[in-house]
C-alpha cells in the first residue's frame, strides 16, 4: 500500500491531523489523484532555507495543498511560525512541531532535516507553489465531481436540490481558488486619465440613466461594477420605484432585467400596465374601463412593445442560479442593468450557514463579486427591520442600522439608497412648511463613490408610479394608507376617490361612452 494511504489512515483518528474532505486518496477508476510529493518537499525544503519565501506563496499556497499528510503538518508549523513574526528554518520548525505534539506524525527530526538537502535554491519557490496549489484544485474538483455523481445516482435526492447543491459548492470552490496579482500603479493611471477624457467628450451620464434627473445629477447615472441597495418598510413603494425605474431605462434603449421573487411575471406587467396607461390600478384589475379609457390604455400600452425588458419570477431564488441566469442575459441580450426585488427572499441552496445572517452575507458579497464580473449594475432591493416605526416625528428617516438581517449588506454595497415618504406616517408639511402630500424622499444614504443627499420624487399611489418633480400634476389627495390586500400592503393603494387621468368623450350620447370594451392587444 503507499505510503500516503498508510499515513491518511493512521492518522485520521486525531483530530488535528484529519484529511480535508476535498482530498481524495485515490479515485474509483484506480487512479491516483494529481500530486506531487517530491515537489513538496522542494518546496518546504525552500521555505526553511529562505526566511522571506513564505511571504511570496502564503496567500494562495494552504495546508491543504500538500498530499503527504506529514508534509501538510510541516506547512502548518511554518505557516504558525509566521503567524507569531518568528523565524523560520530547520530548528525552528521542528521545535515548532514538537509544541504542536506533531513532530513524530511529520516524520520526526531526520524527515525533517533531510527536506533542506532536497533544493538548492529557493529561487523558484513561487512557481513551485503554483503548481501544488492547481493540483490541490484538481483534487478538489475530482472529490466534487465523485459527489455529484454519487448524488445524481440517489433516486431518494430531488434533482433541483442535487444540482443546486453541486452548484453551490462549484462556486465555493472556485471563490476559494480566485486570486488576482497585484498591478503596478503605471497602467492604472493610464486607464484613468482615458476615462477622464472619455467622460469629458461624453455627452450625457455616464453610467446606466434611473430616468430621474435630480437622482442621475447626484449619481451620474448606475455605474457598471456597482452593487446598489435600495431598502424601504413596507408600502413605500419599492417595487413601484424599480418598475418605473426599468421604464425608464428601456425607453432610453438600456436592456434591463428584473427578477421578481415576490411578485409573478404577469402581476409586474400590470403594474407596469397602470404605470404607462396612467389609470388607477383597481380599474386595470376588474376591467371596470370606460371607452376612452379603453382606448387610452391600448395606446399606451404599444410602447411597452419590443422594450428590452426582462422578466424572471422563480421563486425561492437560489443566488447560484441566480448568477447563471444573470451571466445569460448579459451574454445574449446585452443587459446594462439587473434588479432583484428583494434580497431577503434569495437563499445560498447547497451550503451550509450558522444563522440566517450569515447566508444574507453570502448572498451580498456573491452579488458584488457577479456586479464586478459582469461589469453592470446590479440593484437589489431589501427590507427594513421594524426599529423604523418605534420612532416618532422626523426619526422616522431610515438609517443604515435599520437594514434588515446583515450589517454586510450595507459593506458590500457601493450605494444605499432608502425610500421615504412621509405622508405614509401622517406628516404633511415639512419643516419649511412645504406640502408633503404625493412626495418620496429618496435619501442616499451611502455612496461610496460620490455625495449622499436627498431626493425628492412625486409618487402617485393610486397609479403606483413615481415621476420627476416637474412632471407632477399636483396634489394626491389619495389616501395613500388604504393598502390593495394582493401585495400585503405595499404599493397599490385603493383608487376610489381619484380622478382618471383621460379625458372622457365630449359627447354624452356617445353610445360606447358607458361600455366596457374587450382589450385590443
């Protein structure tokens, strides 16, 4: 038997010593997985000769990445010397491994010793390194492709759940494994300047257009990279916003998609119906329409035709699949700008978290690392805790530690943008005493690269949209408190003392003027 298998099973009974579950000692086709052992010891033989060596492989080269377990136990002496600033050679190391009570399971003191005698130089070290640390990955993906296949075999495993589990662990593996050199300052300045001189000859923002100019003055539009959070209470409007938000953007020819965790394809589309027709939503869902709103509704609803938005409604959203499906839409429909509504309804699927908090951390730093990737914009937007409405007057402003379940949203993310409006909590006058009714305060609260301030939008309840200050049509005397059940309150609001919007026939005898005609399109 060789000498490995002996070792792995000798001391798997230590705890200290266990193998990683990611090594595999030899595959069920009777091969041996990658490995190197004489390389190794070069390499370790090299780190004791050379007290810097270790700072130039520690940040990709792990204990895990040496087959021989003996091997694996001399890294992590070297790795603790470090750790403590001590120095690192033959002596040093071996008294290490024997504080450790590991110095005769890596060998014992000729072991030890004759690794020196296996190098020359350590001048080669970092390449050495490399190369173990793609044969720790090979292994890695040996173990992770025997686990797939053993779980595709289980006839008692649902398949979504086998590959979402395979799916989640491919990418642990591969976040693991991604490393990026350092870049000298040279080039980066370079790159800088064209962007300088690029955006001095742009016309326009310069990044993805939200169609709200006082919001694209303070934000240059959602800049490509970017992991946006936008975070409100219920019945603020969140999704009201995006929706209006993604409008906007397609009529400027900005493909955008939207994933929909808590509302279906066809629920977005009448939402984006009341938007555009500009009659109130109680209408639209009981087809209750005069003639002229009838003919009103058709026309304007043409221009949602052929618009490059998309649609996605799965439900329980893994962010594995969550990444596959962005990457597609990138890739084959040139998408400028992903919306999530909302973060909190997304899970981790196939690995396994301590608190909920955890996974919600996993879910926003998976989110920025897929924004940088795809070199887009990705919003998301998230749910408040109830600190909010403990408080009174103008306290009820949302702050950052009002993020709900993960501080690390609010550090992943490049900007935190919170919907307020006050009306909702019965304050109707400013503190200059200007009128509140029909007003969102978009407060950016967070901007990594820019200023923070506040916004301030007209919001119309009954027709679930938001829209520039100047392009307001005065003052909503909706209640905007009286919530539609088919949402749990939020954003659509009971139309029954608003105004519609169209003008109704001239003509009172007009026989069609109190029908109900079937929809056009």
């Amino acid at each position: 038997m060789p000498e490995d298998v002996k070792t792995k099973r000798k001391f798997t009974s230590k705890k200290s010593n266990e193998i990683s579950p990611n090594d595999v000692v030899a595959t069920e086709y009777g091969k041996m997985p990658p490995n190197d052992v004489p390389l190794e010891e070069a390499v370790l033989g090299a780190l004791m000769l050379e007290s810097n060596a270790f700072g130039s492989v520690s940040d990709f080269l792990k204990p895990d990445c040496f087959y021989k377990m003996s091997n694996r136990l001399i890294y992590t002496a070297i790795a603790n010397l470090a750790s403590k600033q001590e120095p690192i050679d033959l002596m040093t190391v071996t008294e290490q491994l024997r504080k450790e009570g590991t110095l005769e399971d890596a060998g014992g003191n000729f072991y030890v010793a004759q690794l020196t005698s296996k190098v020359s130089s350590s001048a080669n070290v970092v390449w050495h390194a490399k190369i173990l640390s793609q044969k720790y990955l090979s292994r890695q993906l040996i173990s992770f492709a025997t686990n797939v296949e053993k779980n595709a075999f289980d006839e008692g495993r649902e398949v979504e759940e086998v590959m979402q589990e395979a799916e989640g662990k491919l990418f642990e593996i591969s976040q693991q494994n991604l490393k990026k050199d350092y870049t000298q300052i040279n080039p980066l300045i370079e790159e800088a300047l064209k962007q300088v001189e690029s955006a001095a000859n742009r016309e326009g923002l310069s990044g993805v257009p939200s169609g709200f100019n006082e919001l694209d003055k303070i934000t240059s539009g959602w800049q490509n990279s970017d992991l946006i959070i936008i975070a409100a209470r219920p019945a603020m409007g969140k999704t009201a916003f995006v929706l209006s938000m993604a409008k906007n953007m397609a009529d400027r020819g900005y493909p955008v998609a939207m994933f929909s965790l808590e509302m279906s394809n066809l629920q977005l589309v009448n939402r984006l119906l009341v938007n555009v027709s500009e009659l109130p939503g109680e209408k639209i869902k009981n087809g209750k329409l005069e003639s002229y709103e009838w003919d009103q509704l058709n026309a304007r609803t043409k221009d949602l035709f052929d618009k490059p938005i998309y649609l996605d409604d799965t439900p329980s959203l893994s962010v594995f699949e969550f990444n596959t499906k962005a990457r597609r839409l990138v890739k084959e429909h040139k998408v400028r700008c992903i919306i999530i509504d909302y973060l909190q309804l997304m899970n981790a699927s196939g690995m396994n978290f301590g608190s909920r908090e955890q996974e919600v951390s996993m879910i926003s730093r998976s989110l920025k690392q897929l924004s940088k990737e795809l070199c887009i914009p990705i919003i998301a937007l998230s749910q408040l805790n109830r600190g909010v409405e403990g408080r009174v007057g103008e306290d009820k402003r949302p702050q950052l530690a009002d993020l709900r379940e993960s501080g690390a949203i609010e550090q992943d993310a490049d900007m935190v943008l919170f919907i307020h409006r006050p009306e909702y909590y019965k304050i109707t006058e400013d503190a200059a005493g200007n009128d509140l009714h029909g007003i969102a305060e978009i407060i950016i609260a967070k901007h990594r690269n820019g200023a923070t301030g506040d916004v301030r939008l007209r919001f119309r309840a009954e027709l679930a949209k938001f829209s520039n200050m100047d392009e307001g049509v005065g003052k909503v005397e909706l209640d905007s408190t009286a919530v539609d059940g088919s949402n749990n309150g939020e954003d659509f609001v009971s139309a029954g003392t608003a105004a519609p919007v169209a003008t109704p026939p001239s003509d009172p005898s007009d026989p069609m003027a109190g029908g109900n005609i079937p929809p056009a399109f």
